[in-house]
C-alpha cells in the first residue's frame, strides 16, 4: 500500500481540513507564529488562485492563469511538502493530523 503522503495530487483538501488546520494554527499562535504566518500565507495564495481567475479571461492576460492555478494547488502542495519533510524527520509537523 502506498504511503499516504506519496501522491497529494489523489488527496483533495477539503474546506473542513482546512478550517481544522487553521483552527490548530490559532490556537498555537503563540508558540508558533511563524507556522501560522506560512499558513496564512498559503490561504491568501489560494483565495487569489480563486477569485483571479475569472477576471484573468475577461481581461485577456492568459500570463496570469498558470500563476492562479498554483494559488488555488497551494494548500494541496504545501501539506504534501510539510508530509514529506515531517515523515522524514527533517521537519516537525503537529498539526498535519488536524488535517485529516
């Protein structure tokens, strides 16, 4: 059986991972800011992914379109990397299982 952070593409992240990931982060502010700041950074790359697409096509900047698809990948990639680092021991990663 493959290993769960093999393949984070098959894995879609949903709203409610999300919302409990955010809700660890808060709630371990304190002691880890900078992990809560890198996820709210992520998230704001994934509502830009979301909400600059459509106005990417409307206004003919095709440029701007692989750069929303990767917004709205952000939360999918950034758990996939933070697994990998965190199963090799290179990284620690409490709140993965708050992800699901």
């Amino acid at each position: 059986m493959a290993h769960p952070s093999a393949s984070p593409a098959r894995h879609p992240v949903t709203l409610a991972q999300l919302q409990r990931i955010k809700q660890w982060q808060v709630a371990h502010k304190a002691s880890r800011p900078l992990e809560y700041q890198a996820w709210d950074a992520i998230l704001t790359l994934w509502v830009m992914g979301w909400v600059a697409w459509l106005p990417a096509l409307v206004l003919d900047a095709p440029w701007a379109l692989p750069l929303c698809l990767l917004g709205m990948a952000a939360p999918r990639l950034y758990l996939g990397w933070r697994r990998r680092a965190h199963h090799a021991g290179r990284l620690r990663c409490d709140w993965l299982d708050a992800g699901g």
